[in-house]
C-alpha cells in the first residue's frame, strides 16, 4: 500500500494581537490592532478577531483601520517580543519530533508522515489527530495561546485545513474527500489566486473552485502558464515539498494577464495587489528589502527585468508600488501590450535599519 503523506498546518490564531491580550488581561475581549496608528501613514500588522469583526486586515493602512473601527486599541509592534514568544512555541512543536518548516513567525507545515507510520491512512490520520490535540493543549496550557491546526496530504489542503476553523480550530480533509471539500469554497481560497486573478476567473464564470473543477477549456486562455498548476490545485493536488532552510532569499509576485494589456488603471491595480502581497510578508517575517525588482513578459514572450538598489531598505505597500512605478517608468517599459507583470524584492535583512529614500516619485500614469 502507497505511503500517504501526512502533513499538519500550524498557525497561531492573531499571534501579535494574542500576545499583547495575553501581557494585558484588559485588552481581552477588546479590538486591538497593531501597527502604526490611525493617523500615521503606517500599515496593520495584526488584528484581534474583535477588531476583524469591523473589516480590519493585516497589511490595510492604519488611516483605513481607524476609520472601520474607531473604537479598536492601536499598540506599536513589540517584535522582539513576538520573536521570543515564536521561539517558545516552535520549540514545543519540535519537541514532538516532527520535520518542520517554519514559514513565518507564527506559522509552520509539519511533515509527520515518518512519525506516525500506519498501516492505513485512517490510522495515520487517528494519530495526527492526537498529535494536533497535544500540540494546541500544551501551547495553550504552557503559552496561553491559541493555534488552529489543519491535517491533510498536502501543503495546498493543510493550509486550507487550518485557515477553515479559525480560531482555534482543529480541521481535517481526509485524501478521498478532497474534490468534495472544495467544491464549495471560493476560487480565492486557493494559493495563488489574489485578487486580480480571482476577477480574471469571476469574468468567466468561475467564482469557486468547483466551478475550477468543471471548466471544461484550458485555463492557460485566462491565466496563462500557471493554468496547469491551477487545474491541479482545484482538484486538492500539490506536490510541494517542506523547505527545511529557513533563509527566505527574495520575495516576488506576478500576475499573467487573460489578455495582453498596456492598460494604465489594469497595470496599477496588479502593481498595487503584488506590493501589498509582498509587504505582508516582509511584515509577517519582519524584513526589510534592499532592492526592488520589475519584471515584464510581452505577447512574443521576451522578458526584461530591471531593479533599483540601495543601502537603505523599504518594507511598506505604498513604497514598493511607487518604486516599481519608478521602475517602469524610468526604463519605459511599457512601450507595448504586456503579458506578464511582476514585482519582487531582494537583498533582505531584519526589520529596524532606515528606510529606502525613494528616488523618484513616478508621474500618475507611469506603470
């Protein structure tokens, strides 16, 4: 009989905001958001269920978190404190002897396959589930915090898993019900699909990944080479295997267009959603980037890329869009339709150092 992987998502439920409930017994219960306050010109990065109640996300300006929820508690980010509360928690999670990758500082796939050898998927799930059971007791026990735990056979449904009884939720998606499970989600619910993409699918019909799951065409006519990848994520299939180095190198988005555009408002949207992505997770790993990179594929399928570094950093939304504006913009680089658009950073280090002088605002309609 075939090895079934056994693969657990770990993520703490609002870890930062958590965390100052936790220090502050009378934030409990109380919509608190970290990050810059509502009149700075800064960026949430977490927010208590309270808080998300009223539409507050992580990586929203702060100006737009005030006005949703005047009410909420803003605290300026103690990371080094969030850093010492990670290393306890991961150290719980490895004392359980699982292989680990820790994808940010609250969050972790774990491969308990070797660990939990069964002599059918069944009881290997049985006993991941006592597994995940003693992991959120002793976190919540010892660290008085809560995680939500997803199980499945891959990265792709794990993460799905957990993200699916948030807070403090405890999910499995058993490998023969994976199709089913999905049917019903929404086309976003899948890694890789932002918001430009999920108006690309709207556009044709698709608005869940059941509707993914009965295209009868070829997604490469909507989002280009990816289609295939799609296709296999729609059916619960990924093969991605757990990165056991820890060193996150260059972060980068891109977006394959439906159509070939040089469409100034389509540009800047894509640009803007990519920026956003990335902050988040420069946020999340608190990074700094020192280099920002564009790059752009044409109908004939030729690729330039061009970047801008310096000795100063750049980590927020606003200045990422700006410099790949700057980017475009100065290397005239929509000179004609575009098939691909995409946005990267490299060159990162720990949050903290001064941020990137930009060189150039960009005219409006640049990018």
């Amino acid at each position: 009989m075939a090895t079934v992987r056994i693969l657990l998502h770990l993520d703490m439920d609002a870890f930062f905001a958590s965390v100052e409930q936790r220090d502050q017994p009378s934030l409990r219960g109380k919509p608190v958001i970290v990050g810059g306050s509502p009149t700075s010109r800064g960026v949430v990065s977490a927010a208590s269920y309270e808080a998300r109640r009223f539409g507050v996300r992580s990586a929203m300006p702060s100006t737009t978190a005030g006005r949703l929820c005047p009410q909420g508690v803003f605290l300026r980010p103690r990371m080094e404190r969030y850093a010492e509360e990670s290393r306890e928690i991961f150290r719980i999670v490895a004392e359980s002897g699982v292989e680990l990758e820790k994808v940010s500082v609250d969050e972790a796939y774990l491969d308990a396959t070797a660990l939990l050898k069964a002599a059918d998927p069944e009881q290997g799930v049985c006993r991941a589930l006592v597994l995940a059971r003693g992991l959120k007791r002793r976190i919540r026990e010892e660290r008085d915090l809560t995680a939500s735990v997803g199980i499945a056979s891959n990265k792709l449904l794990a993460k799905i898993a957990s993200d699916y009884g948030k807070p403090d939720g405890l999910c499995v998606i058993p490998d023969r019900d994976r199709v089913a499970f999905l049917r019903p989600m929404p086309a976003r619910a899948l890694h890789g699909v932002g918001r430009v993409t999920e108006e690309i699918l709207a556009r044709a019909g698709i608005r869940t990944i059941g509707d993914l799951q009965d295209h009868p065409g070829d997604l490469r006519a909507l989002v280009g080479s990816w289609g295939p990848v799609l296709r296999r994520f729609s059916m619960g299939e990924d093969d991605r295997e757990l990165s056991q180095d820890d060193t996150v190198k260059s972060i980068s988005s891109e977006t394959t267009f439906r159509n070939d555009t040089e469409h100034r408002p389509t540009l800047r949207s894509a640009l803007k959603e990519q920026a956003e992505e990335i902050a988040e997770k420069l946020h999340r790993r608190r990074l700094e980037a020192q280099t920002v990179q564009v790059k752009v594929r044409y109908g004939d399928f030729s690729t330039l890329t061009r970047q801008y570094s310096g000795d100063q950093s750049v980590s927020e939304a606003r200045d990422l869009y700006r410099l790949g504006c700057w980017l475009l913009g100065r290397e005239r680089l929509v000179n004609r339709p575009l098939r691909l658009l995409g946005l990267g950073v490299s060159g990162l280090r720990e949050s903290g150092g001064r941020q990137l002088v930009l060189p150039l605002s960009p005219p409006p309609t640049s990018g």
